[in-house]
C-alpha cells in the first residue's frame, strides 16, 4: 500500500456516480469530539481532488460541518456524507459527531458503513466511549483502521500512541494493532517540538516525503533503518499471523523471506475481514500544499484494504407483517431494500431524506413502498405507504449535486420523502419489506416545553412531529397526568440543539418548564365520608345522599368499588352512578390534585327520592363522599420508582453507588460484567434521576450507561412531600 502514483479525477463540481458495488466503500469516521475527524475528512477531499482548497466546495462553504447550527455550537452534531473518488474508486466518507448527546447519529452512521475509522488524537488518547464503540463493532465483525491525528501537539508520541491503541483495542490481541508507517520528523523548532514531514513505510521500505507540499518518495537514510526494521519485523508478524496461507509463518521464521506483494495481499485480506486493525499517522498539510500528511496513504487503504458493499452481511429483513424473508442479494438488479439512515429539513427543498441501498437499484420518479415499523414508543406510529420518489442527489456541503441513480450499496439522498422517516424501508410496491431496525439508546433527559405564543402553540404540533421523525433517538411524550409536552432527549447538547432547530428550521419558540413527575395520592387508614347533594330551587330539584367507607390496598390494586348498600336505601339504578362519581373525583386527586390509587370504597348507605333522585345527583354526592373521607384522613403522596441499571467501570462502580445513596435509591445488588465492567441494579425515585443523563456522564467521564423502567408508586417522605406540596401552591 502507498507506493504507486495516483491521478486525481478532479472530482470537485461533479457528482460522483457508482454502477457497481464494487467500486463503493462506505466509511464512517469514529471518535470523541475534537480528535480532528471533521478535519480529517476535509483533508481526504482535499487530496483527491473533491475540493479546490481545503474544507472548501465551490460556494466557499464547509464540506462536512456546514450546518448553522454547528457553526454556533463549533462541533458536529449530526450525521455528514462527503463522497470522494480515488483511483476509480468511489468513497463515501461518514462524518459522526463525537459529542455523546449524539451518539444516534453515531449509530446512523455504523448503519450506514461497511468499515469504521477510529480516529485518535494524539494529545488526548483514547476515551472510554471510544472504547466502547470499538467493542459494539468488534461484536459485528466489522472492519477497522485506526489513525493518530494532532502530531503535531507538543509532546506528540506516535510510538506511544500505538502502544496506549494495542491495549485499548487489542484486548484480544495486541499484536492485530500494528502500524503501517512511521511518523517522519524534521529539524526541532525553537520550542523544542520536531514537525512531522512525511512518513516511513514499513512494508515498502520506502520514505514519503510531504515537506514541499507534495508526496514524494525516496529512501530512508540510515538513521531511519534501526527504528523502521525494528517495527518492521513486528508488523510482518502480524500480518502472517492472520495469513489464510497456514505455512507462511513456519517458512517466515525458518528464514525465507516472504515477498511484499505477499505481505500487502494478506494484509489487505486480513483487514477486510476485521481481523487486522492497521495504525495509520495523520497530519495537516503544509500552508498552500494539496495533500495532507497520510491521507494519500489511508486513501489506498480504504480502497485496498476495506471491504466492498458486495462483503457486507446485509441486516435482517422480514415483510410488514413479520415474515422472515432471505436478505436480498447486493445486486444492482436485485429486489430493491434501500433504508433511510438520516432525515433533514432544507427551508427551499423540503424533506430530505438520506437513503442507503442495500440490493437493487434507486431511480427517480417510481414509486416505492415506505415501511415504518418498531419506534411507536418514541412518537413513530407505524406506517405503510406508497410514496414516489423525488429528484436522487449526492450530498456535498451545501450542496446537492444531482444523479441518476443508486445502486446497491450507495449512499444517497432522496427529496420529498414526505411521509418516510428516519430507519424506514424502501422497497418495491408489489413486494414490501421491512429491515430491522438499529439499535438506538433509549433518550433518558426529560425537556418539558410550552408555546411562548398562541401563535407558537398553532406550529407545535407540526414542529415536534417532524422534529422526531428526522431523529430516532428523541422521544415525544404528552403526559396525561401532568398535561406536560415532554421531550426526552439523550443530554443537555442534544436538546439545546432540538431546541434550536424547532425555532431556526420550523419557526416555534418555545419554553422550558420545570418537568413534572406523575404523581399519586392514597389514603394512609381507614376513614368514612358522607355525601349530601340536595338542592330545592323551583322545577325539578336534585336529591342524592350516600356514605361511603375508604380504606387502603396494596400497591397495583387500583380502585375497587364495593356496594354494601341494604333494604334499596339506594336504588340500584343509581349505585352505578355512585362509582361513576368516585372514579371521577378519584382520577382528579383528593389532596393535591394527583389521581388517588390503591384504595377500596365501599358504599354503605344512602337515601333518594323518588322524583328529585337522577344518575348526575348520584355522581355529585359520590364524589362529595370521597372527598369529605379524604379530609378527615391522613393522605399519602405518592412518587414513582425507576429501577435502574448502571453499566461502568469497575473504577467507577462506588462513586455511582455512593452518588444513588444520596438520591434517596436502593441498591439491590452489582454483577460483574467482561471487560472491566459492572452493572449496578438499584431503585430510585424518579424525581431524583430527572437529570442522572447528565450526572453520570459527568461523574464516569463518559463511560458509564444506564437503562430504566417503572417500578412502581411508593410513599413519599412527609418532608418531602411537605416541601413539594408547598411549591406547587407557590407556583399556582
């Protein structure tokens, strides 16, 4: 790899279009946020050709973070395609955000890809997060490269970095994490720190020099050849350990010396089939030059080493209605399976929809079916329509540069989707199919909102609903019990920017509330209530009386009504209408406005008359009933319990323990996971987690996660409850 000359197809202006899915690779960029992947993406278009200066399109604009919003914010916030051609070879390049409130773009972006490129910075190592989703690739066998940006930081280590690289991501292996080139250093600068200027290469023995701002390539010196054979020998080792060719290695250490073409062949085989993970350096070019330090040599290796569309194990695929069904073949003229894997607004063109064809081939102007099925729980009902496909585009910056067609394994957007939604499929009308969806993490960040303005309150509905269907990981809820418009997003970022784009995109301001938990109230003993509902004012009047006796049932009981009534005091017809009233006045709250739960009443007695008696007299005295019982007796508050499942470091795990405790939680017990890991179980009342999304990133620095679900509606302590009570009459 990287020892040949390259023609640049001078891509810059024109759309870049794939009739075969073997000359596709579509990679997504991984790493935390400021390790330089934006960077580094614009210095890969730079080097082939795509831009005319680098980060630069033809409009001036950025190539990959050119949203308003990630100007304001200055870092990515969502999912960006940059399509570039090298060597008769089209490459779709994922730009992620690296910032974890975005982790669903993140995932959008491993959906999309057939290999991964996990970028780390010199200067800040590896995170755990980073770790993490190394692990989540790992466990689908997908193909990876690392590459070492910001050498040159001061104190800078390439050597080191490769080391820290091997043992956060060759756990099983270290020696499956081995560099293909050395970092080469010119003269030290007055603050002691030697930039790099070009790069070693270990299986070519050759020297690529970037010093004048082009590649150029010549023999290492002398004082390279100790460090480079060194290395050198480490890596062929490597390669022939994962060689399909089981003599190599008996003949290697025998003496024979095995030719690079060999080397280059089994290296590439083995990175296809993620079994090698080569560490690459990057650097920035030199003021004016063409080409970026490395990215020459990471852009035959994506061409090289990373596999085609064709070697992707295509996901799950079933009908509407749950068949399973064989995936289809990644074939231009196989069924079409094509899956949207990102949703935007443009203000001029509409929806716009990015779409990854896994068989087939997308045209413009047929109509396709629109399959959407398995997120009901954050906003997305189900859906099966049939929608005609608008104009095909590929994204560049700004801009959409128009195309013919897809084929399968291309990545490309489609316009005026106007009813698919983001992880929907795209099939064929006569023979719909439906993909399974991807794992998304479950948004665990409460936003209340409201309209700021009645003319606010007309675009928010309209607002929110397009706001969810472009993003998965954002779920919409109307809370019966608080009348609250809630969304729950994955942290503070990710809604400050939900936030920005329902004002900037759709034009709804709105407001943050304070977010409301649902509360319950039941009774704490046993107490009786009477209800006398007599009025006499000329004409029909109204006459109804019943007592009642309250007392309190286990949890989860609910409301039981019992009629106890003798000797007709109350009619039957009207002993219904009793219970309609106490379920009425229950569902309203008895105390503070909270439903009442867990309670059994029993009517006892009563009295009617036989012309003023009525089924509304009835309803009236039966809540009068409960709630006289209710002020003659001791009513708890009651809260909701999360049980909850903490997933961190084993460094971590008694700072998150000690860090429940103080929210008033249980914990019921820790299990020990692989890798270093911990799950921590505990019960914690809910108004004491509203922001444990942020909490916990803050206090495991980003490794830890958590998943939780109702428990259920326990007592509140009184001074709690006191203090709760108080604030609502304050905000009332």
């Amino acid at each position: 790899m990287g020892d040949k000359a390259h023609t640049h197809p001078g891509a810059a202006g024109r759309a870049m279009a794939a009739d075969h899915p073997a000359s596709l690779r579509n990679v997504v960029l991984v790493g935390h946020s400021g390790s330089g992947k934006t960077t580094l993406v614009e210095a890969l278009a730079l080097t082939a050709g795509a831009v005319n200066r680098a980060g630069r399109v033809e409009d001036g604009g950025c190539v990959s973070d050119y949203d308003e919003i990630e100007h304001r914010q200055q870092r990515s916030v969502q999912l960006s395609l940059v399509p570039v051609a090298w060597d008769g070879i089209k490459i779709n390049l994922l730009d992620t955000p690296g910032y974890a409130d975005f982790v669903g773009e993140l995932r959008a972006g491993l959906r999309a890809a057939d290999a991964a490129l996990f970028v780390v910075s010199a200067s800040d190592g590896v995170d755990g997060s980073t770790r993490m989703v190394w692990e989540e690739c790992a466990a689908v066998g997908m193909p990876r490269a690392i590459v070492v940006t910001h050498l040159e930081a001061a104190r800078a280590d390439f050597e080191e970095m490769t080391r820290v690289c091997a043992e956060a991501f060759g756990a099983d292996d270290p020696d499956a994490v081995l560099p293909l080139y050395l970092p080469l250093h010119g003269p030290e600068g007055p603050d002691g720190h030697a930039p790099v200027t070009g790069l070693v290469g270990l299986l070519t023995r050759k020297l690529f020099d970037y010093a004048s701002g082009e590649r150029k390539e010549s023999e290492p010196g002398a004082d390279e050849l100790p460090r480079m054979d060194e290395a050198r020998g480490r890596l062929i080792e490597g390669i022939i350990a994962e060689s399909e060719d089981e003599t190599l290695m008996d003949r290697y250490l025998g003496g024979e010396q095995v030719d690079v073409e060999t080397l280059i062949k089994d290296l590439e085989r083995a990175v296809a089939r993620g079994a090698f993970f080569p560490v690459l350096a990057a650097a920035p070019a030199a003021d004016g030059a063409r080409q970026g330090i490395g990215t020459v040599e990471l852009l035959d290796l994506i061409v090289r080493g990373f596999p085609t569309p064709l070697e992707h194990e295509a996901p799950e695929v079933t009908t509407p209605d749950g068949r399973s069904r064989r995936p289809a073949p990644c074939a231009p003229d196989g069924p079409l399976v094509a899956e949207v894997v990102k949703t935007a607004s443009d203000p001029y063109v509409g929806r716009v929809s990015l779409v990854r064809v896994f068989s087939g081939t997308l045209r413009p102007d047929e109509t396709v079916h629109v399959s959407g099925h398995g997120l009901a729980d954050r906003g997305h009902e189900d859906h099966d329509v049939d929608e005609r496909i608008g104009a095909l585009s590929t994204p560049f910056g700004k801009q959409q540069r128009p195309v013919t067609h897809a084929v399968a394994g291309d990545l490309v957007s489609v316009a005026k989707l106007n009813r698919a939604e983001t992880g929907d499929t795209l099939s064929a009308k006569d023979d719909p199919l439906l993909m399974a969806p991807w794992q998304m993490p479950d948004p665990l960040l409460p936003l209340a909102i409201q309209a700021h303005s009645k003319a606010d309150e007309d675009k928010l509905s309209q607002g929110l609903s397009r706001l969810v269907a472009e993003d998965p990981t954002m779920r919409l809820e109307q809370n019966q019990d608080t009348h609250q418009v809630v969304l729950w997003c994955l942290g503070e970022a990710h809604a400050d920017v939900a936030l920005e784009r329902l004002r900037s995109r759709y034009g709804v301001q709105v407001d943050v509330v304070p977010h409301r938990v649902s509360l319950r109230e039941t009774f704490a003993g046993r107490s009786a209530g009477r209800g006398r509902h007599v009025k006499q004012s000329g004409g029909h009047g109204q006459y109804a009386i019943c007592e009642i006796e309250v007392e309190p049932l286990p949890g989860g009981s609910g409301i039981e009504f019992v009629d106890k009534v003798v000797g007709g005091a109350v009619p039957r017809q009207f002993i219904p209408s009793v219970e309609k009233g106490v379920r009425a006045q229950a569902a309203k709250g008895v105390a503070a406005g909270h439903p009442l739960i867990d309670v059994r009443v029993t009517l006892l007695d009563g009295k009617a008359h036989s012309v003023d008696s009525s089924d509304a007299a009835f309803q009236t005295a039966g809540a009068l009933a409960l709630r006289e019982a209710a002020a003659d007796a001791r009513i708890h508050l009651l809260e909701p319990v999360a049980e909850v499942s903490v997933l961190v470091g084993d460094d971590y795990v008694g700072a998150v323990m000690s860090d429940l405790s103080g929210r008033r939680g249980r914990v019921l017990g820790t299990e020990q996971i692989s890798g270093g890991r911990t799950l921590v179980r505990a019960e914690v009342p809910e108004i004491e987690i509203g922001r444990y999304a942020i909490d916990l990133r803050s206090l495991s620095h980003g490794t830890a996660r958590f998943e939780r679900r109702y428990a259920r509606h326990e007592p509140m302590p009184q001074q709690i409850a006191d203090r709760l009570r108080q604030q609502e009459r304050e905000a009332s």
